[in-house]
C-alpha cells in the first residue's frame, strides 16, 4: 500500500509570509496527526483528526495555525504569518484505530525554513 | 511538552557490538513504541509493547517493559552500518489517544 504522502518536501520562505503543507494518509486510516519537530528533538502533536473532526488541537497555536480536513481524507496545516521560530520538521501520521494499537504511519515530512 | 527522557543522547558503537536504549516516562500508559527515523526521513515504527507485557521481541529487537519503574529499553543485537539512525521511544498516556515523544538516542554503528 501507498505509505502517507506529503508535500512540499522542502519550503524556505521569507517571516511574515504564509505557508502550507498537504497530508494524504493511507487509505482507510480514519485518524491522522500533525507533528513538529525541532532540531534534535522528538516530535510534538499538533492536532489529531478522527475523519473530518478535531479531536485534540490543544497544542496547536490558534493565532497564527490553521487546519482542516476536508472528506475526512487529505489534510493541510496552514501557517500565517510564519515566524523564525516556526522552522521545523511538519510530520503527518495517521493510524486505523486512534488508539494506535498497531502503530502510526508517518510520512518524510515537510522541512520548513522561515528567514 | 514531552513526557519521555531517553538514555543516552548519543551513542556510537562498533558493527556486530550490541545496542541498548533506555526510556523513562512520567505517567500511566496504554502501551509503550519505539520507532527509528533516519536523517531527513519521517518515523519508521519497529516495536509496540503494552503495559501488562513485560518484554517482546521481532527480529533482532528485543524490548523490556517496567510499569513500576516506569521505565523501558530497546535492544539491537549484532548491530549493523544500516542500524545507524535516530530511535525514539513513544507512550500512549492513559486516557489519551494520542503517542508522546521523548527526545530520541541518535546511534551510530561504525563499519
């Protein structure tokens, strides 16, 4: 099976301007996530869906992310105005069951460069 | 915020050598993973262990789990230049249904 998709690979762009990462999931994962990852650490939640829901974006900051997942399939995660310190790794996973007994699929990732 | 610390940062051993890892978390868990990323890559899951197991096996991982020491290791044996990545151990906290990170050990295997 096709694994979990996302695009761009690389984004380097100016502070202040805005940026989007696309997420498709493997088919028939009802629960996908977005993930940060810093430099040299592990990755952090964003957001959790289950289908077109969010369930858990209790980590997401609201002033500036957004994200939607329209059909319950694909999903983007939007940053405006990006911010120097928003230069990271943006993981997406998603999982069969939200409990992730079986573990997650993550995609590569988008390397986002903000200077 | 990331609930898991990992044992060592950093580790370099010598191909065919055997690699150990060690997690600690702060909370109650559903189950324990560890998952291996290689530079530039995303996260590649190896291993899922629950909380009323104790050690599991798949290849040549071996994983223990210590609910009371709240505490788990990861076991690479006769290690390999392929081996060479980023492990992270992850926890399913109890009545969460999301994984928390820890910061992960980068191996390296030298030929």
């Amino acid at each position: 099976e096709a694994g979990v998709v996302q695009s761009p690979r690389y984004k380097i762009i100016e502070k202040k301007q805005p940026v989007a990462f696309w997420c498709n999931p493997i088919s028939g994962h009802n629960t996908l996530y977005w993930y940060r990852q810093n430099l040299g650490q592990g990755p952090e939640l964003l957001i959790r869906y289950e289908n077109e829901e969010a369930v858990d974006d209790s980590q997401l900051p609201k002033d500036r992310f957004s994200a939607e997942r329209l059909k319950g399939v694909d999903s983007t995660l939007k940053i405006q105005p990006a911010e120097l310190g928003d230069s990271a790794v943006y993981l997406c996973a998603s999982s069969r069951q939200g409990l992730a007994l079986h573990g997650y699929t993550f995609g590569s990732g988008t390397r986002l460069t903000v200077v | 915020s990331q609930q898991g610390e990992e044992d060592p940062q950093a580790l370099s051993i010598q191909e065919g050598e055997n690699a150990t890892m060690n997690c600690s978390y702060k909370t109650s868990i559903n189950n324990l993973q560890w998952y291996r990323q290689n530079s530039g890559r995303g996260l590649v899951h190896l291993i899922l262990i629950r909380s009323n197991e104790r050690e599991k096996h798949s290849g040549r991982l071996r994983v223990t789990l210590d609910t009371s020491k709240k505490s788990s290791s990861l076991l690479i044996t006769a290690s390999r230049a392929a081996d060479t990545a980023s492990y992270f151990c992850a926890t399913q906290i109890q009545g969460a249904q999301k994984l928390v990170f820890g910061q992960g050990t980068r191996l390296t295997i030298n030929p």
